[in-house]
C-alpha cells in the first residue's frame, strides 16, 4: 500500500501543497500542486543532492525518483513558484523508503458528500435507514433503541426537498398497531450503514432542527462492527422493524451533534467499552466522555463538525469562524481501539426518551422538521 505524506506551504495567495507518493517498493513520485512552477532538492542516504525542475501539468508538477533502496534516507524540500509571483522554498523533510510514514498533516480535501439537491426519496447510492423501534432480541421487545425513544421511524419521514435533507416527526390521534403496541408518532433515521463508511477524517454537517419539548435530534456514528441491521427499501412494509446492535459500546460510537427539548447548548460525546475487543453489551463496562457548548437558536443552521485523527477527535461548532474546539478527546488508550476503526454516518430525529428525560411531545407542536444542508466527509492529501 502506498505511503503517502504531505508538506504545505504557508502561502496565503495560493492553496498550494507539495508532497510525495511512494508508488512502488524502489520509486517514489514527488508533487506540487496550485504552483506556476517548482523545482525538487533531495538527497538519498546523505548522498549528492539533486535539484530538479518539476514536470508540469497546468499548475501541477511532479518528478518520479526510481531505484531507491528499501531503508533508504530520503530528504527533500521544494522550490515553490506560486501563481502569484515570487518564489519560496519549503522546509526540509525526511522519510525512510518503507519505514513507518507519519500520518499526513496537510490539508483536508473533500472525498464524499450529499448536498441533497434532488427531489423525494434520498440518494440510494449514499443512504439506507433504520426503521421501527429497535428490535431488543434479549428483551424479546422494543427499547427504543437502547434509549427508551418513543417513536417509530419509517423511511418515507427522510425526503430531498429545496436542497435540504428533511427528516419529518410526524403525530397521529389514531395510533399505528404494530407487535400489540399502540405507535403515535412517527420519525426517521437515516444511515450510511452499508453504503459509506471511514476511519479517520473530518465529518460535518450544516443543520436546522426543532427546539421543542421532547424532541432530540442527532447527527452521529456508528463503527462498521457494530451489528444492527438496516433496511434498504424506502417502501417498507409499516410493520417492518430493524434490530439494534446487541455489541454496542464495544462496536463505538461518536456523538456529534445531539439536541434536546429546549435548551441551547448542543451535546458532544462518544462511547467505548472498558474492555479491548468487540463483546456483547456489559453491564458497568460502557464509559463515556461528554460535553456541551451553547449554541443559541438552534433552529437556524450551524454546522456541526468533528476531525478525528488517530490520536484525537476534535469538536466544532460553526469551525469557519469558531476555530478552536469545542471537545477534545485522546483516543489512544488501549481500550478505545473502537476508534481506529471504521465508522458509518447516522441522522436522526428522535423522539423523547432517557436523553430528554421522557419528556412528553406537545402534540400540537407536531409536524416537526430536521433540516439538513449537507453532510461532507474529508480527508487529509
């Protein structure tokens, strides 16, 4: 598998970025990018140093190195002419030929997204959902998910409308009988589950949602291992359900955004299981380690950010003009191997339940909606 690294400029005209590739056991492919030209300086095991003028393609340039030897010492730096004059050089930087390369610490680029720019259902090549109460099968019963929500989710209650995913709780005088439970309200939870997933990279998403009593919406993740099911059909019959994951907090979680009733702070958090490994729930072995920031009116649109990194996850709200985390939490004690790991995306409109405190919905507040600009996944080049 390829290593890759990345060195940046501090260039405030230009979003120029350099770095190399290692494309095969003995060669590696040095490259700028966003550059009117570059020249390349290296040296191999303190060996003569070379300097090079760039092959360019447009603004982007590259120089291949072949027969280089497995342990080798490189070191190199660039000679940057950015588009819009003058010229710098990097700093020097050394990697070893297939060694241990440090994780990237360039810039994020954007690898998925969903602007929800389409009409009715959601894009079925990005999302699937979870529908009903949440199946316990060692209850023999419906918990609401592990949380005690009160709503049934169905994925009709999930739309594309004006450029916006809308996730719609819905409430009915005359209850929907399913599994001899009387079913007032309906919602939606929709997922990646299935479709998409990643490990490590900055996940965001631009929401506007309800500020009403018994309501607690949420954008968060779930790691691939966990093992509740989904459902991929958007007309599924109303007694369908889906059973939830029966090795949560060993499989992980990672709360981005959570709301609820009416206060003004959102809720950060993520969840792990004490023990090292993937386990059935313990009792006692589920840690947390949350927080919250005020937010003000949630019903206008923020954006909802973490950036997680092999050693931390990092927490924002609105980061474009509110830099500095909100959260920060080390993930690399032993028993948080959880988030090493591959996770899924999980929108979600939820409906009372220990969170809120039971709080009961206001039927008259009813229909409610979830706004959802876009969701993007980046990833550090």
């Amino acid at each position: 598998m390829a290593a890759l690294a990345v060195l940046f400029a501090t260039e405030a005209l230009a979003a120029t970025t350099s770095g190399y590739t290692v494309t095969s056991s003995s060669s590696i492919q040095f490259w700028v990018k966003e550059a009117a030209w570059a020249d390349l300086h290296y040296t191999i095991n303190g060996g003569t140093q070379l300097n090079v003028r760039m092959t360019a393609s447009g603004t982007n340039h590259s120089y291949n190195v072949t027969g280089v030897p497995s342990g080798a010492a490189v070191r190199y730096f660039f000679t940057i002419g950015p588009t819009s004059g003058g010229a710098y050089d990097t700093a020097w930087a050394q990697f070893t030929m297939g060694g241990t390369t440090p994780p990237p610490t360039g810039n994020w680029a954007v690898v998925w997204e969903d602007t929800f720019s389409g009409t009715g259902q959601p894009n079925s090549a990005n999302w699937n959902y979870h529908v009903g109460n949440g199946w316990n099968p060692g209850a023999g019963a419906f918990s609401g998910w592990g949380n005690g929500e009160w709503e049934w989710y169905r994925p009709e209650n999930s739309y594309q409308q004006n450029g916006n995913l809308v996730i719609r709780a819905d409430f009915a005088t005359t209850p929907t009988v399913i599994a001899g439970r009387n079913w007032f309200q309906k919602s939606s939870r929709i997922t990646t589950k299935g479709k998409r997933s990643w490990k490590y990279g900055r996940v965001e998403a631009r929401i506007a949602m309800p500020n009403a009593i018994g309501t607690w919406p949420a954008f968060w993740m779930m790691g691939n291992a966990c093992d509740d099911t989904y459902t991929t059909n958007y007309a599924a019959p109303m007694s369908h359900y889906d059973i939830m994951a029966s090795n949560w907090s060993s499989c992980g979680e990672i709360d981005i955004m959570e709301h609820r009733n009416l206060e003004t702070v959102t809720f950060q958090n993520l969840f792990w299981d004490s023990r090292t490994g993937l386990y059935p729930w313990g009792n006692g072995m589920n840690n947390e380690q949350p927080s919250n920031i005020n937010v003000g009116n949630v019903t206008q649109f923020h954006l909802y950010t973490i950036e997680w990194e092999p050693t931390q996850i990092r927490w924002y709200v609105d980061r474009e003009t509110h830099p500095t985390p909100v959260h920060t939490v080390d993930i690399t004690a032993a028993n948080k191997e959880e988030f090493q790991k591959p996770f899924y995306i999980i929108l979600n409109l939820a409906l009372s339940g220990l969170f809120t405190g039971y709080a009961e919905p206001n039927p008259a507040d009813f229909p409610m909606y979830m706004y959802v600009d876009y969701v993007r996944v980046w990833q550090k080049q």
